[in-house]
C-alpha cells in the first residue's frame, strides 16, 4: 500500500540519454542526516542539484509572487527574443520545432514566454501562408523545483492560446524535464531553439578551491566576493564559471540543430573588477545581515564562515572569451540592460529586492543554517538595508542578453 500511496506522487517523467525511461517521483521525503561536517558544510555539486530551488509554491515568499523583477528584465527583451524564434524558423521550417526553457522555476514567467514563442511562430505562418508547425516544448530545471505549481496552470495556458482564434490552435506538447543543464538534457539534434533567463549565474556547485585543505574557508565572513576576499577567491569563482559554461555550451551544442539558436539572458558585470555597486554588492548585503544574526545568536558564526554562494556575475569578455574557446556557437548579439527600478504594493525597492533573494536564497540557507534561522528578521534588515544604500548611491544590477547560433 505504501508503495501505491508514493506512486500517486508521479509528477513527470524524462527518457535519459540512455533511452532509459525513469518515473521522477515528488522529491518530499524527509532527509537522512548529512555526511558531511557542520565545521565544513560546503555544497557539493550532488549537494546544490538536491537542495537548490525557488520557493515553491503561490504563498507570500514563493518566488511566483516575487520574481516580477525577472519579469520586467524579459519583457524588456522581448522583442530580441521574438525576433530570434522567428529568424530559426524562417531558416529551419520545420514541421516540429524542438523549444527549451533552461531554469523555467516554478511562476508564471515560463508559459507567458513559451505563449508568446508560438503566437510569433503563428505570425510568420500566416504572412507566409504556410501550415503551422507542431511545438515540442520542455520545461527543464532542477529535480527539486516545483513543477506542479506549472502544470497547473496549463489549463489556463491553452485556454488564453484559444482565446479570439478563429482558426485552430497549433499542436503543443509541454513536459517537464528535471536535471542539470551541465551536462546533457535531450537527443542528439532535437533542439531548434533555447532559452535560458536568469539561470547561466548559478554554478553548478560552490568552486571547492575556497576551502583549504583543513576543510576551512578562505573567504571567511563574505558569502561572495568583497572587498576583503582574496585574489585566489575570484579565480575560484572564474574558474568555475568556465568550467560550467564551457559544458553548458558543449552539451547544448549536441542537442541543438545546426542554425539553431540559444537566447540566454544572465546576470553580469560591467568591467574586470568584481567588487561594484551591481550585482556583487546585493551579495554583499547579505553577508551583513548574516553577521547580524551571528550577533544576536540566532547562528553560529562557524556556519556564517563557510556559507559561500554558488553564483557568478561574468564579464562581457569573460563571456565571449568562453564562447570563442568552446567553439560550438557564432555570437551573434550581446545586450546589456540595466532593469529599472520597480515599486508594487507600496512597498520600497529594498523590500522588492529582499523578497526576490529571499524566494531564491531561501530553500539554501535553511539547508545550511537549520530552521533556526529567522528569514522574516534575516530579510526584513535586508530590505531596510538596500534602501539606506540607495538613499547614498544607486545600485545598479547589469543583465547580459545573449545570442548564440550553432555552427
């Protein structure tokens, strides 16, 4: 009976490059005890595919009620997107176009792009009065995301699609492929078009060269790269980018057509130091309100100590250096946006920002910190902190939007 009690838990299932098919069960089974030190307690690449996601859910701290700043930054580029989906189609004219979304998470963001992919399909086959391709659709990002907060609203999906049509709706096939996209998703040549956004800055685990070899942090009291960190953290970082970027690229290189096409849009930097007033500096704050809660003895500061963020902001170079190395993909277009700022509900721009770390931050820092830790206090002093900071001087976050062709 247990057994037929879990199996009513089936959410999605994948075929592995292997041709093996795996039934993905729901991921809320309680956790045995870690192998590895409190004194050590970094994330190992297993580690960060396991714990890693965004706060499932529809709640007030789910990341589908605080990821309209991720919204903004796509609708910005739009238009970039919509005009890359149909210069792959014009070129390809398939029968059956072959879409991902890499780090579709858990909110609304997902199905609204993947509706406006295919009614800018739509238009291309009306001018050229062709018939309309079929659109195999996959929704991948890590196992432990909450894909049934996206099924369900599915039926919404192609209600809205169906909505003032006078002519039949296209044939779309949506499914859920939960993995890491280091490393091979799909078939070979299966693929005409990616999409990836805000995604590409995760790493696929925290670079292990910030610890020595006693198992001891070299980047103590900084969850990021600052200003009292050593050289040797920011090549660990870079290091790893690298090695992660590079297989993002061979992997998908196998799976896309050739013409195919990647819009990916990721959080970067400016110039070659990390230490700024963007997106480092939003790492920064939290390394402060961390300390406070060391100080009031909420955690301890041995945890605070080896408490280090498995994300990269790149710069333009780094990014197109990595590109030219790899060699799979023409770049075809870089962009960088600023997003401006934005207010909902009344509430400040700190608050705005705390509750988008917090949806994103918080599934890692109760892994690592135990349910001790006090996020609403935690992420309150985060909030009133960002907006102290932009009362002295902006901070300016950049965003990269990419264009890769396959060669």
């Amino acid at each position: 009976n247990s057994t037929l009690n879990n199996l009513k838990q089936i959410e999605y299932f994948k075929i592995t490059p292997n041709n093996k098919l795996l039934l993905s069960l729901n991921f809320g089974f309680k956790r045995g005890p870690s192998r590895i030190s409190a004194a050590r307690a970094c994330f190992s690449n297993m580690d960060v595919e396991r714990v890693f996601h965004m706060s499932g859910g529809v709640g007030k701290t789910s990341y589908a009620q605080n990821s309209s700043l991720q919204k903004k930054a796509s609708d910005m580029m739009k238009h970039i997107t919509i005009e890359t989906i149909q210069q792959v189609y014009h070129e390809v004219t398939a029968k059956s176009l072959g879409i991902a979304d890499l780090g579709c998470s858990s909110g609304p963001n997902s199905l609204s792009l993947i509706k406006d992919i295919v009614e800018a399909v739509e238009g291309c086959c009306h001018k050229a009065f062709r018939p309309l391709p079929e659109f195999r659709v996959f929704l991948n990002d890590l196992p432990t995301n909450d894909f049934n907060s996206v099924f369900k609203t599915l039926p919404d999906f192609y209600r809205d699609l169906k909505k003032d049509k006078t002519e039949r709706c296209p044939a779309i096939f949506i499914a859920g492929y939960p993995g890491s996209f280091y490393g091979r998703l799909f078939p070979n040549n299966c693929l005409h078009f990616i999409y990836s956004s805000y995604s590409l800055h995760w790493l696929s685990k925290v670079p292990p060269s910030l610890y020595n070899e006693h198992g001891k942090s070299i980047n103590r009291g900084n969850v990021y790269i600052s200003e009292s960190t050593p050289p040797s953290v920011s090549r660990a970082y870079w290091n790893q980018f690298q090695d992660d970027f590079s297989l993002f690229l061979k992997s998908r290189s196998e799976e896309l057509v050739t013409g195919g096409r990647m819009v990916l849009i990721i959080l970067g930097r400016i110039g070659h130091d990390h230490v700024d007033r963007g997106n480092s500096f939003f790492w920064e704050i939290l390394s402060r309100c961390l300390a406070i809660s060391v100080s009031q003895g909420e955690i301890e500061e041995e945890k605070l100590d080896c408490y280090d963020v498995h994300f990269y902001a790149a710069s333009r170079n780094e990014i197109e250096e990595e590109v030219r190395r790899e060699g799979s993909f023409e770049l075809e277009r870089v962009e960088m946006f600023e997003i401006e700022r934005e207010v909902q509900r009344g509430e400040s721009y700190g608050t705005a920002v705390a509750m988008t770390v917090r949806a994103i931050q918080e599934s890692m820092l109760y892994n690592h910190f135990g349910n001790g830790i006090n996020l609403d206090a935690l992420f309150n002093n985060y909030g009133k902190m960002i907006d102290q900071e932009m009362a002295k001087q902006e901070i300016k976050p950049i965003t990269f939007l990419l264009v890769l062709k396959k060669l």
